[in-house]
C-alpha cells in the first residue's frame, strides 16, 4: 500500500513536471518585427518598444501569455511566420494581396499611406520630376513597390533611416516611406533641408497583425483584442504616447 502509494506520487510528479514544461514552451507569444520604424518599433536600450509592441502586449495578455519580440529584417516576418519561428507578426505590415497569399491578417488597426520625402534644394518637386530619380526605399516594404512605379532605380536598405541619410547627403533623389514614420525621421534629424512633398496622392494602406496560414482561432482572438482596445481607449492612449501632437498648422 504504501509502496503502491510512493510509486502514485512519484508518477504524479513526473506529469506534473512534464505538463509544466510542456505549458512553459507555450505560455509565450513570439512576436515578430523590424524594430527600425519609429514610432510602430524601434529599440530602446535592449527593449523593442512602440506602437506594434504596446498592441502585440495586449493581444499577449488577453491570450494570458507571456510576449517575446524577436527583432529581424522587415522582409524575414512573412517568412518567420510561415515556418512557425514566430506566432505573430506585427510590423506596421499593410495588408496586401500579395501578402495573403502566404499569410492571414487580423483586422486593421492603423491607415498610413507612403510619403516621399525630397531635399528642399533638390530636384524632385512632384510626381513628374519623381520619375526616373534615385529613390531609397526600405526593402520589400510597400514604400518600395511604389518607388518601382516611379523609376528604375530604387536603393533598397534594410532601415528607412539610413535611406533618408543618403537622401541628406545627396546620394538619392528622393525616399519613399510610410508617412508617421516619414515625419518621425525628419523630426528626429532636425534637418531643416528635408521635407515631405504634399502633392503625391499615395493610396491608403491598413495595418494589421499577421499570423501563418490554417490558425483562425489565433486571429480570431487577435480581432477581440483590437476591437476591444479600440473600443476601451487603449489604443487612442497607445497612439498619442507615441505621436506627438501637432502644435502648430504651419
Ligand atoms: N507598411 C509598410 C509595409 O507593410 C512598411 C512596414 C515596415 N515595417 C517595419 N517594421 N520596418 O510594407
């Protein structure tokens, strides 16, 4: 009896010791993103932090699971997600057909569209004068689709930022990018020189999470939580941290 009742524990130990480890390698959400798009992600110290991350931690949190970011190349979060390295990727990513090909979206929680930012004493002034020029991208972003639309030569980078400095330094024509992240760029260069053109009608583009194929009830929790912090505030809250608010109408 009492052996019998020694050989119950132990076993009762041994499951619970495998089902722990078991629910320690999926109490986490991987997150996945490029962490060069200020103000969605960038690095701060050793933390990614924005935008994306405040989001992902409260889709992390409704799933009660704990958020790991892993921070990559733009154009390696379809691919991380398709091979399952991540659970989720949300990268400022619009939704585009060709995306859906090889992912599945949540809903919209962001409407941006591209900007191009030129030199004050540069010659690109509009669409016309665009065409043709050398145009700093961000590598398979859609910034960069847009500039194939415009010229053949586009540089591709793998950060925004270091477009916009060769842009600075004459090296490019013009760089073509999400507009927050346009505006959050100049403002951090302080570089009277560089501005945005206003006379580019670019398309709107909507921002979603993006999860690997044949996972509805990831993306099904994913929508909750966006609908939720829409509807509580929180993502008014999250916005304003970290857009700074115009004032002035210069
Ligand atoms: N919205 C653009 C796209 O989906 C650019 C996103 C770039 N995001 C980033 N985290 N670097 O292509």
């Amino acid at each position: 009896m009492k052996k019998g009742l020694k050989a119950f524990s132990l076993i009762m130990a041994a499951l619970l010791t495998l089902t722990m480890g078991a629910a320690l390698a999926e109490d986490t959400l991987t997150m996945g993103t490029n962490a060069e798009f200020p103000p969605f992600e960038f690095v701060d110290g050793d933390a990614v932090v924005g935008v994306d991350a405040e989001i992902a931690a409260e889709i992390a949190k409704d799933l009660g699971l704990k958020l790991v970011i892993e921070n990559m190349a733009f154009d390696s979060v379809i691919p991380a997600l398709v091979s399952g390295q991540i659970d989720i990727g949300v990268a400022a990513m619009t939704v585009k057909p060709e995306r859906l090909n090889s992912v599945d979206f949540s809903n919209t929680y962001y409407n941006a569209r591209q900007a191009c930012i030129v030199r004050k004493d540069g010659k690109v002034t509009d669409e016309e004068t665009l065409k043709g020029t050398a145009i700093g991208v961000q590598n398979g972003t859609t910034g960069d689709y847009a500039a194939e639309g415009y010229s053949e030569t586009v540089e591709r980078y793998g950060k925004a930022l270091d477009a916009v400095l060769e842009l600075a330094g004459g090296k490019l024509d013009a760089v073509i990018v999400d507009a927050p992240v346009a505006q959050n760029i100049i403002d951090a260069l302080n570089n009277d020189n560089l501005i945005l053109l206003d006379n580019i009608e670019f398309e709107d583009e909507f921002y979603a999470v993006a999860v690997a194929k044949g996972k509805p009830e990831l993306v099904e929790s994913i929508n909750k939580t966006i609908d939720r912090i829409t509807e509580d505030g929180t993502l008014d809250a999250i916005l304003l941290k970290y857009f700074p608010v115009a004032d002035d109408a210069e």
